[in-house]
C-alpha cells in the first residue's frame, strides 16, 4: 500500500511538470529549445521510471488476488454443497460434473456415484429429449432455459426424494479449466397445481395426500359430537339442568380443562350456573369458588344469554372476562386459561336456553375455528334436548 502512496505521488508531480511544458508553447521561439529538451527528459523518465513501476504494482495486485481466489475456493465449495435446493453442474450432454447434497437426495445418488453419468437416466422417457435439446442450446450461448421435467420413480409419479414434477432451471458457465461452457442446473419441486398445470397429456394427475393429523382432529372432534349426543339420549327422564351437568361432563378432560354450564330459565330468564368442573388434579376448593360465582355477574356469559353471541379468545387480554371469586381473584387468572370458548345454547327460534364456557390450560393447543365448529353445533343439541320436557 506504501509503494501505491509512493507512485501516486510521483505520478501526480509528473503530471504537473506536463502541464508546465504544454504552457511553455505560448513562449517566444528562441525559448521553445529548452523547452523541448525538458519535454524529451519528462518523456524518458515515463518510460524508464513510472511504467516499470507500474508492471511491478500490477504483478503484485494479480499476485495477492491469486491468493485470495484460493483462499475462498473452499468457502464456494462449502456453499454450493449446502444450498437447499438441488444444483447439478452439467456438460451439454448432460453428464453430471457435480451434484450438491439436495440434488444427491431428490435424484437418490452420491456425489462420487453420479460424477461421470448422465442425468437423463433419473428422469422420465418423456423429461429426457426436452432436457437435453435445453442442454445444448445453453451450452451454444443461446440464453438460459427453464422447462419442467418429471423423475423417474414409483407409479405415483414420485421419485427418491419425494418429487414427481420438477422445475428446471439452466444457465451457462465458463468455468476455469474448462474448455467448453457448462451448464448449471437448479430442481425445484413444483406444487401439485403447477405439476397438474404442467403435466403432459395422458399422465395420471397426482393427488394431494391428506393431512393424517387434520384427519385424526376431525375425526376426534365427530366422536365429540357422537358422545354428547349419546348422553343427552341416555339422561332424557332427567331434568334440563341434570342434562345440562351431563353433557358438561362430556365435554369436561378430552376437549377442555376447565367446563362451566349455566342455566337459563324459561320464565325470568334468571341464569343457573349447575356445573364448574375443573382439572383432576386441581384444587377442588377452585372448583367449589367457582361454582358459588354469579353468572349475571360475569360479561361474557351474560352477554353469550342476553344476545346470542359467542366467543372465542386465544391468551385473552382482559382477564375479568369471566368475573371474579369471592375475594376479587379474576376468574381467568386463577385457572390460568390461555384460551376460552363461551357458546350460548339457541332453539332454533332464538331463545338461549343457557350457556357451555370452556377453558384451556397451561401447554395445551388453543382453541382453533374448526373446535368452535363442532361446539356450536353440540350447543344446539344440548338446546333441543333441554327444551324438551
């Protein structure tokens, strides 16, 4: 850096002294002799002083950038081995040069196996032409290409690594070492409505698999359903608000930690609570304050049977939503409820006949819209059944 400083300043007063010689061509011709010499030394100090020094800056800077290019040689290796999606350096024949881990995986093969061998032999008959027809045009200089081509695998269209259709994408590279241009190839598995989109006639289209979780959920939640119904046909002889106490039982452990059920009576509309069921492993002494509270007194539920609305909250904000206890404990603070489900119970005419509050607790799932579904339609069972004497 020192020697650059150096030839900066020297080139700097060189350039100055030119342009003193080029004013001198305003003097008289007895003056322009001198002049000349002084330009011809000006001229031999260039050639022999500042272009050797010069080569010798240049040679250095190639020198160092030479170092540094090897340096960072693993660290571009390292970086093309992790991407996360398949990259596969190709000749125009589509053999394969290299192959990252992710290109290793989707196509089922090692990184030394796959050195040497062409990648067509992975795909489908029909993906191999197109491919190696985009191969060459590439290759020629002719731009980069994209097209989707499909793996050769199961007869559901999925190959090693999981994927049926496949978007390439190709672009040309001139790599060190290299005679000819090779091409670099991205996969990208495509989703099933641009495979579907993309597939050549008279291929089967791939259906998307179900989601075995959501299918579990929803059949968890149908055997809900069914188990309420089932109990509120067994306590039939019973009273409304026994029916009501059993089918908060029903729900009480397997769908929340905390059931609370209140009774709307038909004349006054005054409101019952008959059931305040907590965890097992709970206090009971909770469960009894709870069952003590005023349900007038608390504004969800009072608004669940005045109006008809329900609520849904996930980690609610104000916590005397549901009241307070003797003592002025907050309802949702001493239950620790991270999420709640307040449902009125409506005849088809509109009358509520009383209100299901449902709690969770601690590290359990919230409640989701799907589990706000299934109760509002077990709520207007449990209304059929308490309307009928």
């Amino acid at each position: 850096m020192a020697e650059a400083d150096e030839y900066g300043v020297e080139l700097h007063d060189f350039r100055k002294r030119v342009e003193e010689l080029l004013a001198a061509r305003s003097l008289p011709d007895g003056a322009r002799p001198s002049t000349l010499d002084a330009a011809l030394v000006e001229l031999q100090y260039a050639a022999d002083v500042l272009w050797p020094r010069y080569e010798e800056l240049a040679a250095g800077r190639r020198k160092r950038k030479g170092s540094t290019d090897a340096r960072e040689l693993p660290l571009l290796r390292g970086v093309y081995q992790r991407m996360p999606f398949a990259v596969v350096l190709l000749d125009k024949e589509g053999v394969i040069r290299r192959v990252n881990f992710a290109a290793g995986q989707l196509f089922g093969m090692r990184s030394g196996y796959a050195t040497g061998r062409k990648l067509t032999g992975s795909l489908a008959h029909e993906s191999r032409a197109p491919l190696r027809s985009q191969l060459a045009a590439v290759a020629r200089g002719e731009g980069d290409r994209s097209l989707v081509v499909h793996v050769m695998g199961t007869p559901e269209g999925e190959g090693p690594g999981g994927a049926g259709a496949l978007r390439a994408t190709l672009t040309g590279l001139r790599t060190p070492g290299e005679p000819e241009t090779v091409v670099l190839a991205a996969f990208q598995p495509l989703d099933d409505g641009a495979a579907a989109a993309a597939a050549p006639g008279g291929r089967t289209e791939r259906r998307p698999r179900p989601d075995l979780a959501e299918v579990s959920r929803h059949a968890e939640l149908l055997d809900l359903v069914d188990d309420v119904a089932t109990v509120l046909f067994r306590s039939a002889a019973a009273g409304p608000q026994a029916r009501l106490a059993r089918a908060a039982e029903a729900l009480h452990g397997r769908f929340a930690d905390w059931v609370i059920a209140d009774y709307v009576h038909p004349g006054g509309r005054a409101l019952e609570r008959v059931a305040a069921l907590g965890p097992a492993d709970g206090d009971p002494a909770d469960a009894q304050l709870l069952a003590a509270q005023d349900p007038e007194a608390v504004p969800l539920i009072g608004e669940a049977a005045r109006a008809g609305a329900s609520a849904l909250q996930v980690r609610p904000e104000d916590v005397e939503a549901l009241g307070t206890l003797e003592g002025g404990t907050a309802v949702l603070a001493m239950t620790g409820a991270t999420s709640l489900l307040c449902v009125p119970l409506p005849l088809p005419s509109g009358t509520v006949r009383g209100v299901l509050t449902l709690l969770r607790c601690g590290p359990r799932r919230a409640f989701e819209l799907a589990e706000a579904g299934a109760l509002d339609r077990i709520s207007r069972h449990v209304a059929l059944a308490l309307h009928v004497s």
